[in-house]
C-alpha cells in the first residue's frame, strides 16, 4: 500500500541513494522490515549518548522537543526559537517546498553574520563519504526553506584526546568543516531528490538488482527478503 503523503528525511535519502527498493519498502512494505537487532540498539544507544556529550559543549543551546514524525511542528517550534533569539538550537528541523525534511544536530548562529552554521554529531574519527551525503541533504532542505545556512561542520570524535579525570566535552570532540563538499554536491542532491520522490510515490514496487550496494554504506534491512532465492 502506497503512503499517503510522501516526505522524504534525510535517513530515507540516503536509503534511497542506495536502493531504490531500500527507500520504498522502508515506507511501503513495513511488513517486511525486521526488528532491531542487539547490535543495532547498540550502535543507536552510542550514537545517542554521543549526542548528549556534544551538546555538552554548547550550554546555551535549547532543544525542539516535538516529535520526529512530526516534521511540521518541529519547524514550527524551531521559528519560534530563532524569534526568541536563541542562537543555538539542538534537532532544528526545516521542510523544503518540495517535500524533503530535516533535523540538524545543531543549529548555530554565524559569528558576525545573519546566517547559520549546520553541525552534525557523528561517533566517528573521520568523514565519511555517506556523511557528506547527509550534510548535502541537510543542506539543501535548509536553504530551501529559507534558511541562509554560512558554513556546515561535522563533528567527530577526537581521537587524540587522552582524558585525565573527568570527560572534557570540548577536548573530545572535533569540528571539521565540509562546506566545500557539501556545495559540490548540491547537483547531484537536486537531480536525485525529485527522482526519490517519486519513487517514494510510486504504487508499484521499483525495479533494482541485487548485488553488492545491498551491503554498502550498510547491509540494507530487506536482504533477506530480496536474496531470498539467492
């Protein structure tokens, strides 16, 4: 059964860059889709509680509160708080016209300008290729809804930092900018959206072949639905 109103996240973007089936049985075939394994709680708990440090480092910063699915009130209540003057804003979340949606980690306001600068939280030491993906993503969603977005940030865990006592929340994390890269992709974000939207749309099951990006950036939810005969 075909969704009714089709939006597409940035976790469902990069789904569908890699399968086009990925991204359509995530939000058509939920039948299909597999519980939470061990592992994988594990890896959501880590990322979470990275998430918690790095906010850490950012004492003024307020939260959006609504609910994930609820990408309407998220953006909502992201206006407000930029109107109330707060210039770090933690799961800002903006909606493009055509559908696209997104929560940034954090929302923080340029230094001497009007604009803002994107900080997604990864438990990782390095960038990683699908992170541009994301930050690409985000990026464009944000400009799209109006936003005039100065630079874009991933921030990593700094593995050069030998802790002595308590966690230092500024020590463990560092800051890479990927503004560059993040702007190199804008047309290849603008070429496969509309076509991941329609996707998405679509009532019939797309056509793709198996074969190794059913494990690349992961090991997509529905190969054991789709290698079944393998």
């Amino acid at each position: 059964m075909m969704v009714d109103r089709a939006q597409i996240s940035k976790t469902q973007y990069i789904k569908g860059l890699q399968c086009p089936k990925n991204l359509w049985y995530s939000l058509n075939r939920k039948d299909l889709t597999p519980p939470v394994s061990p592992s994988q709680q594990a890896i959501f708990d880590t990322g979470n509680e990275v998430g918690e440090w790095a906010k850490k480092c950012f004492p003024n910063g307020v939260e959006v509160t609504a609910a994930f699915y609820n990408s309407q009130q998220g953006a909502a209540d992201t206006l407000e708080l930029i109107k109330a003057g707060h210039e770090v804003i933690f799961e800002a979340t903006a909606i493009n016209p055509d559908g696209t949606y997104s929560r940034i980690d954090i929302l923080r306001k340029a230094l001497g300008s009007d604009g803002w600068d994107m900080i997604e939280v990864k438990s990782s030491t390095g960038v990683k290729e699908y992170h541009v993906d994301d930050m690409s993503f985000q990026y464009r969603v944000f400009t799209g809804a109006g936003y005039n977005i100065n630079q874009c940030f991933m921030m990593l865990i700094d593995n050069t930092y030998v802790r002595t006592g308590d966690i230092d929340a500024r020590q463990l994390f560092k800051l890479e900018n990927v503004t560059a890269f993040v702007l190199a992709k804008q047309s290849q974000i603008a070429e496969a959206a509309p076509k991941l939207m329609a996707v998405l749309k679509c009532g019939d099951e797309p056509v793709a072949a198996i074969g190794g990006r059913c494990f690349k950036p992961f090991e997509c939810d529905y190969v054991h639905h789709c290698w079944k005969d393998v």
